[in-house]
C-alpha cells in the first residue's frame, strides 16, 4: 500500500518546483510539442543504415532526408512568425500538429526514396509553427524573472523527444521495419493535438499575471467553463502590463544607467504597421541579429552530430543499430540536463545584478564545448568518448534556454512572434545545410583520408567544430550590445502600452 507514495510525492514536488497544475500543463503541452518534432528527427538518424540498405542511398541522401525538412520548414518560419503576433497561437499550433500527423503517415507508407523525400519536405512545411508560436506563448505565459527556466523544461521536451526517437524508433524498426518507426509517432502525435485544443490562449504583452499566481491562469479566470475560448482579453490587460514587476533584466539595465537606442523606441502598436517593416526592425536590433547567429550555428552542429550519430558509433565502434542508439539516448541525458540547468543559472545571475547574465552563460558554454566534443571524437574508447560526448552536448543543451530567453528581452512583446520567426527561419536553413554538409564533406572531401568512411566522418564532425567556435565568439559581441536593447525594448513597452490604453484609464 505504500509502494506509490514516494512516486506521488516526487510527482508533487514536480509540480510544485514547476509554479503549480496550471504552469505544469502548460510546460508539458509545449514541451511535447517539441518533442514530436525532435522524435522524428531522432527516428531518422535511427533508422540510416536501414533506409541506407533499402533505397541504396549514400550519407548525402541521408543527410538530405533531414535538410529537406529543415528547408521547406524556413520558407515557412517568417510567414508563421507574423501571423502568431496576430491570430490566436494555441489553435495555430493544433492545425500544425494536425498537418503533421498526416505528413508522418505518408513518410512511413513512402514506396521509394523520391517519395520518402517528398512526404519529408511536407512535413517540414506544417513543424515551421513551433518555434515561434512557442516563443511568443513563452513569453505571454511566464514572468521575465523565471523567463530561462522555465523555457530550459519546454526545450527538454525537444531533447527527450530525441531521445526517444533514437531509442524506439532504433527498437520498433530493428524488430519490425523501418516503416513502423515513423508510424508510431502517430499515436502521440494524435494525443498532442487534443491537448493543444484545450490550451488557454494568454493575453498577450508580456506575463500579465502576478509573478506568485501559480494555480489560476487565464484558462481558469477568462475561458468560461465549457464555452467556447475567444480571443485574448486584451483590453483588459495592456501589453506589457506587469513587465516591469519582477523585471531582473530592465533593472540591472536601469541600475547600470543604460540608455536605449532612441531611433528605435516604438511609439505605437507595431502590428498596425506592415509586414515587412516588422520584419525589418527585428533586423535592426543588434543583439537579436548576432544571438540568431549564434543559435543558428548552434543548432546546425548539433543537426549534424545528431544526424549521423547512429552511423558514425556502429562503423567506429562496431556496434550494433539497437546497442547505438541506446548509446545516443544515455550521451542525450547530458543534453537534457544541460537544458534544465543553463537557464536557471543564468536567471540566477542576473537577478543578482549580471545584466548580461543571458548572453554570457551561452557564450562561456560554446566556446567550452569543442573541447570535449573533439577529445570523445578523437579517442578509439567508448568508456572514455562516452562520459566526454555527455559533458559537451550538456554545455550544447546549457545555451539554448538563455538564448531564447535573452532574444524575448530584446524585443517588444507585440514583435515575439515576427521575431522568432525570423530566426527559425536562419535556424532552419542551418538545419538544412548540415546534414547534407556533413554528408558531403565526409563522402567526397575526406573520402581515403585513414582509407574508410568512419574515419573521413570522424574527421567531418571535428572539422565543424568550427562552428561552436564561431558562435561563441559571436556571444562576445552579444554580451557588450545586450543591455543597451534590453533598455530599448523597455522603453517601447511603456510607450506602447500608453498609446493603447484609452483616455480614461490613464495613469491615476
């Protein structure tokens, strides 16, 4: 009788470290969402040597499987983008999940490479959603304060969604056929979508609940019970409304007596201008442009390490698919930790006075990753590559949730979703670019370097290493302009927030 009490009350304390039920299903619905796309992406990777034997294909149609993705996704990123500033994202990310579901069906049905590829780029098109609807909800949902943290549990869901594509997928398909280890994924899929009809839709402006309002959100207090769930209640709550409450980063700003770029300062609402001068202004803003650039390259090295994972341990360890990819899921725990840690570190720094607390945590990890990543891929160990591998993708995992965090402080709520959109878009393309990259660089440029294909990728994956490099010296340049934006999008938030409030519900 008491076997599950333990287990509820460790279920408990995870609520109660996560703000309470309401933030919880928030956090686990987002963080699925992620998880399903990185599933998919894990099943891929899985699955190479099959697809490999039954379609004949080299690594730069294996890379091309992932890249075409990634590719019709970012035509798609920017359009998304301006349309979750100005529709309701829940429905939004419901439609998607929806769409993808079906694109999964026909991937596993695919009769031929040309189709498989096919089915790929449609799936592509309908996941473009996610990243930024998810931004622009992120902020809307969560105090700026807890902004990192709480975005390092919804990026975990990307990570174990990865994880389980690795293993299940590696599994289902070595027992019955590659085809099952999309098919499965349909029955999550199907799952996410019914909760993400029920998710309450926030009043947009950034976190306009009391930092301490762990139980009743919106859902509870503006969504009748068992009516139909309307657009925000806007008027009601002005965007930016409780931006300044709780506020770590536009404080440290302040008490630096840091300006903001006035040329920049928005005085009205931004979506009442058009399109295109939305996307521009993002571009405009320093910060964001070098932060999108690091990401990106973040994210491109990791595509690439995660595309050819399974490939690269069974040819330099002579393992099998199964044994590989249960050993891709154990290095993927690193990752999830990191993910769950960098943010809080870095919330932590900067409710202590570290203005620059979210660029510096990405930058220090970036250029401290190589290090590991190059010496697990240099030695013939697996004892030894295996605890390395699992320090570097922790650091890789640790940027992520301050980036994302860092790139909501430096823009205006009303341009979250405009501006994740832009940088999904360059995100995506670097997802393209990498596996058919890392395939072409080790089919044809260090092909008969060492005589075989596991020693030309091992020296692919070291060489673009390079880009770690580069994405770290970016976040040197982010952390000198940061606080200056961070300022800028402060000060539009008050001037906007004043342009929208009617005569009468000025200031008492």
């Amino acid at each position: 009788m008491k076997g599950p009490e333990p287990a509820r009350a460790l279920f408990d304390r995870g609520i109660r470290a996560v703000g309470g039920r309401a933030r919880a299903r928030v956090v686990s619905t987002l963080a699925a969402t992620l998880a399903v796309d990185g599933a998919d992406k894990g099943a891929v990777s899985a699955m190479a040597p099959q697809l490999r034997d039954t379609f004949g294909i080299n690594n730069i149609q294996i890379g091309l499987l992932v890249s075409v993705v990634a590719l019709s996704g970012a035509v798609f990123t920017i359009p998304v983008g301006l349309l979750a500033d100005r529709t309701r994202r829940t429905r939004l990310l419901a439609l998607s999940v929806t769409l993808w579901v079906a694109a999964m069906i026909l991937a596993g049905a695919s009769p031929s490479y040309g189709w498989l590829l096919s089915s790929r780029a449609a799936l592509g098109a309908v996941s473009a959603t996610a990243g930024p609807t998810i931004a622009s909800l992120m902020g809307d949902y969560f105090p700026i304060k807890e902004r990192a943290r709480m975005y390092g549990l919804v990026l975990a869901g990307e990570l174990v969604g990865t994880g389980l594509g690795f293993a299940l997928s590696g599994s289902i398909g070595s027992f019955l056929t590659w085809r099952f280890a999309f098919w499965w994924l349909v029955i999550p899929g199907s799952a996410l979508v019914w909760f993400l009809r029920r998710l309450p839709e926030p009043a947009r402006g950034g976190q306009s609940r009391p930092a301490g309002d762990q139980e009743h959100t919106r859902d509870e207090r503006e969504v009748p019970e068992g009516g139909e769930r309307g657009e925000p209640q806007q008027t009601a709550q002005p965007p930016g409304a409780g931006r300044q409450d709780g506020d770590p980063a536009g404080e440290a700003a302040r008490r630096a007596r840091v300006e903001p770029h006035e040329h920049l300062v928005l005085d009205s609402d931004p979506r009442e201008a058009s399109k295109w001068w939305s996307v521009r202004y993002v571009l405009r803003v320093r910060t964001n442009v070098v932060l999108i650039m690091a990401s990106a390259l973040g994210y491109f090295y990791f595509t690439g390490l995660r595309s050819f994972a399974t490939l690269y341990t069974t040819d330099h360890y002579g393992l099998s698919t199964s044994v590989a990819t249960s050993l891709a899921l154990v290095v993927g725990v690193g990752a999830l930790g990191g993910v769950l840690s960098g943010g809080r570190i870095a919330d932590r720094l900067l409710s202590g006075g570290r203005v620059n607390a979210r660029a510096l945590v990405p930058t220090v990890c970036m250029l401290t990753v190589p290090v590991f990543i190059a010496s697990a891929l240099y030695t013939t160990s697996l004892a030894v590559a295996l605890p390395l591998l699992m320090v570097g993708t922790l650091l890789l995992g640790a940027a992520n949730p301050p980036l994302d965090a860092a790139r909501l402080d430096i823009l205006p709520p009303l341009l979250w979703g405009t501006g994740e959109g832009v940088r999904t878009m360059l995100r995506t393309l670097c997802e393209a670019a990498a596996p058919t990259l890392f395939g072409y660089f080790s089919t044809t440029v260090f092909a008969g370097h060492g005589g075989d294909s596991g020693t030309a990728l091992e020296y692919t994956l070291l060489f673009f290493l390079l880009t770690l490099v580069a994405a770290g010296l970016l976040g040197l340049v982010a952390m000198r302009s940061y606080p200056r934006d961070v300022a800028t999008a402060e000060a539009s938030t008050q001037r906007i927030e004043k342009s929208l409030r009617a005569p009468g519900e000025r200031e008492d």
